[in-house]
C-alpha cells in the first residue's frame, strides 16, 4: 500500500495502519517493488501493477518488510 510519493505528489500523511510496518524503497528497489495499484492501459483491458519509485513509502506487513529489507529493495523506517 503506497502512503507517500517520493516527488511530494502524495495524499496527506497517514499514520502507519496497525500491524503494518513503513518500507522506504531504496535505488535498488526501484521499479521493482509493486504498490499494489493496478491500473488498465485502455478500455477494459486488464491493466498492470503499479511500481513503486525510489523513496517512496509503502505500508507492508513485518514479513514483507523483512524480505524487501534483505533484497536491498526497502528500508523499514
């Protein structure tokens, strides 16, 4: 779940949901982490995932976060 957009175009901060931990990607992790957005091309055409882009904040479960901190993908904060 994107929380915060790392160019500033993001919704009003939000407070880290119960249970969820805050993940910083990291240069390595971007364009490769999904924010779990999907979005169709065109039409009804089913659409792709939504990557996530250096610096941005995503809210993930703590096993998630671990796994993104060991790939060198993420950061908790």
């Amino acid at each position: 779940m994107l929380c915060k957009k790392a160019d500033g175009s993001d919704e009003p901060e939000m407070q880290v949901p119960n249970g969820m931990v805050a993940v910083r990607v990291t240069k390595h992790g971007d364009g490769k982490v999904s924010t779990g957005v999907h979005m169709a091309p065109d039409g009804d055409e089913p659409g792709g995932d939504v990557m996530a882009k250096r610096d941005d904040v995503l809210f993930v479960d703590p096993a998630t976060a671990a796994s993104m901190e060991a790939k060198g993908y993420g950061e908790i904060e």
